[in-house]
C-alpha cells in the first residue's frame, strides 16, 4: 500500500482543463458525454480468458457490473487481464507460470488504475491466482473497490454420483492399480466439468473466494453463487451499485484489511477445509496491506478451530452443496456464535462481521455445514513444521488428522517429473517419505503444484500410508499426508537438498517437527558442504 496513489475525483482538470481537450476527445470516441465525464470512474477489471473454464461467464457479468455502475451514477470503464489455468498446466512445463501469474495480473491491475485515476474499482476474479492477485493489487492501490468472485461450476454426475476434476486426477492413479479402467476415465473426462466456473470442490479458488468474504472485501455469499446460477447478473448489477456506495463513503482497503480481518479469513479457511495455498496468498496479501502476519499465526489457528464444512477434497460435498447449505454467512454464523470471529470487522458493504452474523440464517444442511460443538472433524486442517529437515518451515495438510506421527525412509527426487514416473511404475510402496525437491520459487522456478504427484499416490491407495515432501506446494484437489513449502528450497541451500535416499525422516505433529533422524549436525554440514547446485532450468 502506497501514499501516493492517485485518490478519488483525481483526474487532473480531465473535466475541464483545456489541456485536457485531447483526452476528453478520445472520451468522446467512445461515446460518453459531458454527463459520463463528470460522473466518478470506475474500472472494472475482469480475467475473463478462453483459455479455461474458471473466468468463462466474466464478460457477461462484467456488463451486468457496468450496468449497476451506471444506474448508481457512475462511468465504468471494463479491462481486462490474464490468468494461467493450474489444471490445464499440472504436471507441465507450463505449470512454472501459474504462480508467476498472481505477480502480473497484480501489476497489470495497478498499472492500469494507476494510469487512468479511477475514483472506484470492481474487480472480477474466479481461477486459483486471480483472486489473491486482485487482492494484493486493491491493497496497494487502496482505492475505493469491491471484489467479486465469478463463480464456482456445477458438479458432474457419473455413474449416479458428484464429481469434479479431484475425480480426472485421482483416476490416473486407479488405473495404474487397475482399479479403473482407461475407457472409464475417458468415460468420466466427459462428465467431470459440465460447464463454466471454478473447480466444484473447495480448492484452491473457492478456498480464496470464500477468504474475500472474511477479509471484507466482498459482500458475504455473492461467490458462492455458481457460475451458471441465473441470479449471477442481477447480483453482479447488486457489485456495481454497492461500488458507487463505496466510493460516496470513501471506503478503502486499508480500512478493511487489518490484523484482525486476516485473522478472520485464517479462520474460515481452517474451518472450510481449505487449500494450503491459502497460507501463501493471505501472506501475500498481508505484505502489500503492511500488515504484519507470522506464519505462525496459521498454526495457532488451526491448532484451536475444528472444520465444520464438510467439503471436497477431505469430505463428501462439492460448491453448490456448499452455496445450498448457507454458504459464507452460515459459516460466519457459526464462527461467530463460538466466539471464533472478530466480530468488529468491517465488510465492504460497511456492516461488521458480528451485525452481518445476527443477520444470517442457520445453515440449511447441518450434514454440509456443521456447528464447532458437533465438528466434521475435531483435528487441525493443517500444521505449521519446523526442524532439521525445515528450519524455514513447512506446511503440512492434515485435513483433520490428529497426533501424527511417521517414521520412514527417503525416496529422493530432483523434480515432479522423475517421481511422477517412479509412482506410476509402482516403485514407492506404503510406508515411504517421497522427497521431491527443486521445486520452489527458485529451483522451479515457479513453485509447482505437485497434484499429478500426489493424485496419483492417491489413486494408488497410498494417501494414508506415504508421505511428500517437497519444496514445491500443492494444489487445492491434494489431500493427504503432503509437506510442501519446505523452506529453504534446495536451490537455495536448504537441508532438503542434502537429503540422501534412504535417510530417515520422522514427521511428528505433536511437536510441530520435520526432521532428518540419524543425521548429526555436522553430517548435514558436511553434506551441504559439498552440494553442487544444478544449473538453472532457464537462462
């Protein structure tokens, strides 16, 4: 968050200056009056691409914003940028871009605010790293603005049952054990995604839209609307208005986004099950707010909050049971009727948490959505890990596990690819600790997601009884015995990169650890000593 941002009404004489005729002109090509030009700007930025389902209804929905814009007496102007698909790059080369991705559309939203002085924003979000993204841009622009996420797509049915792509991945491993045959997975290929929106389960990008609610800076339930739902527009035209109120009130990020706000959608990402991801982006989003944020704070969360939603990929339900059940206010119910919410919060809409929760009704399916005294499960969704393996820390998703305790050997990797093709060829049996590294940031670069890795372990029956460990992270569709954000990396010196195969490595979570047993410090010393790091996979 910076102070010299260009604040509202800032549009340098452009009403009136005759030094701005020639900008005026080019207002005018578009077709807007004098009226449009007194009237407050506001952007509306959309990721809408074709190059995957996510964001494939943002065009529609992004006139149905401008159309609420209008009608509350504002301008709007629509741009656009992109968005990497985590799905369609799994796996891939291309997967080193989709992290990369929440950088520049970040950039590219506050890069276009920054040149065009609007008064308001409304931003349209829906794949994995546009919403955190859009977030962090809000939060250093801290402009007057309302985030909207696009929608999460309807489950697929086959063979009587609720699907999503957490089904497409996990197949690849049951044919490698025979407990799926290749016809069938092209059978369910066809069934899995019936249409626009985000992955059905709660992943990655729900984990994240649910987190606007909480952060305040989206009205509570409009995400969980699915994309196909036909109230999408008239709630898009509901954003548009709700801009305009908040420009009036001069109502900004930085007055949202405090300690305590972070707090709260810490706490509905634990109590949703949601994706670890979560813990990357919130940092993420904290930095550009200047807020202070230890990842830390995670653990003390998760060790305290139950999960009372009983969602994909942990549990049985999908999106829209979620949005059937109460979705985001029956969940802020709950939270706060167990004294688990700062009530205090403010929302975007300028309500607080606490006037929003006395207002929401009970959830509707008390199997989807539960209370903290009767849990779907009374162990953390995550830890927070240190130790000799993880001096940086780690993050390992439990997804309601409790008192953890592993003990097994290495089986080392320098990349996805090579344990992807050990898995399938049936080489890691239970009881193993598969070590894949040189998958951070750097090393990646790009920090891959490991889903094929870990879908495949689990399609394999082996998701209880081996453990990943990686520098890499994960996607939301993981669950599982999965370590990721080893820090450091091993490209850049960590203990990780000293890992021989067969080493010992005990995973204990009652004392928060990760370690290399039977490894003395100066072993491990000696060890990283002698390391020799591999060349950079690009120039």
């Amino acid at each position: 968050m910076l102070d010299n941002v260009p604040r509202a009404g800032d549009h340098e004489g452009l009403r009136d200056a005759l030094d701005r005729a020639p900008a005026r002109a080019h207002y005018r090509a578009m077709g807007l009056g004098d009226e449009d030009l007194r009237r407050p700007f506001v952007g509306v930025a959309t990721t809408w691409t074709e190059v995957m389902p996510c964001n494939l209804n943002q065009r529609a929905l992004a006139e149905r914003v401008k159309v609420g814009v209008r009608r509350a007496g504002g301008t709007p102007f629509e741009f656009n940028t992109i968005a990497v698909s985590d799905n369609l790059t799994q796996g891939r080369e291309g997967g080193r871009a989709s992290l990369v991705s929440r950088e520049v559309i970040a950039d590219s939203i506050e890069l276009v605010v920054r040149a065009h002085y609007f008064d308001g924003l409304v931003c349209l979000v829906g794949c994995d790293k546009t919403v955190p993204a859009a977030a962090m841009a809000v939060c250093r622009l801290d402009l007057p603005s309302v985030l909207l996420y696009s929608g999460s797509m309807a489950p697929g049915r086959w063979r009587g049952r609720d699907v999503t792509i957490q089904e497409m991945w996990e197949g690849l491993g049951e044919i490698d054990v025979g407990s799926m045959s290749p016809e069938e997975l092209l059978e369910l290929e066809r069934a899995s995604c019936p249409g626009a929106g985000t992955c059905a389960g709660q992943f990655t990008a729900n984990t994240m839209g649910q987190s606007l609610d909480f952060l305040g800076l989206s009205p509570f339930g409009h995400g969980q609307l699915l994309a196909g739902d036909p109230d999408r527009g008239a709630a898009a035209e509901r954003i548009g208005e709700l801009v305009m109120e908040v420009v009036r009130a001069d109502r900004r990020p930085s007055s949202l986004i405090t300690a305590h706000a972070l707090e709260n959608a810490i706490t509905s990402m634990v109590a949703c099950g949601g994706s670890t991801n979560g813990i990357l982006h919130l940092l993420a989003i904290a930095r550009e707010a200047g807020v202070p944020l230890a990842i830390e704070t995670f653990d003390e969360i998760a060790s305290r909050v139950p999960i009372i939603a009983d969602l994909k990929p942990s549990g049985r339900f999908v999106a829209a049971d979620f949005h059937r059940a109460g979705g985001t206010p029956a969940v802020l119910r709950e939270l706060v009727a167990a004294g688990l919410m700062h009530e205090e919060s403010l929302s975007v809409d300028g309500r607080t948490l606490g006037e929003l929760a006395a207002a929401a009704a009970p959830a509707a399916d008390r199997e989807v959505i539960r209370s903290v005294e009767a849990p779907v499960k009374h162990g953390a969704a995550y830890a927070i890990l240190r130790g000799s393996l993880a001096p940086g820390g780690c993050v390992l998703k439990l997804g309601g596990r409790q008192d953890v305790v592993f003990t097994g050997p290495a089986r080392v990797f320098d990349g996805e690819d090579e344990c992807l093709s050990a898995i399938h060829a049936g080489a890691i049996v239970a009881g193993d600790v598969v070590v894949v590294r040189y998958e951070g940031p750097a090393g990646g670069p790009g920090m891959r997601e490991m889903l094929a890795v870990t879908a495949a372990l689990i399609g394999q029956g082996l998701g209880d009884s081996v453990i990943l460990v990686t520098d890499g992270r994960f996607s939301g569709v993981t669950h599982g015995l999965m370590v990721g954000h080893v820090a450091p990396e091993a490209a850049r010196g960590g203990p990780i990169a000293a890992v021989h195969e067969g080493d010992v490595i005990e995973l204990d979570v009652p004392r928060r650890e990760l370690r290399l047993a039977g490894v003395d410090p100066e072993t491990l010393a000696e060890r990283l000593a002698g390391l020799t790091a591999p060349a950079p996979r690009y120039e």
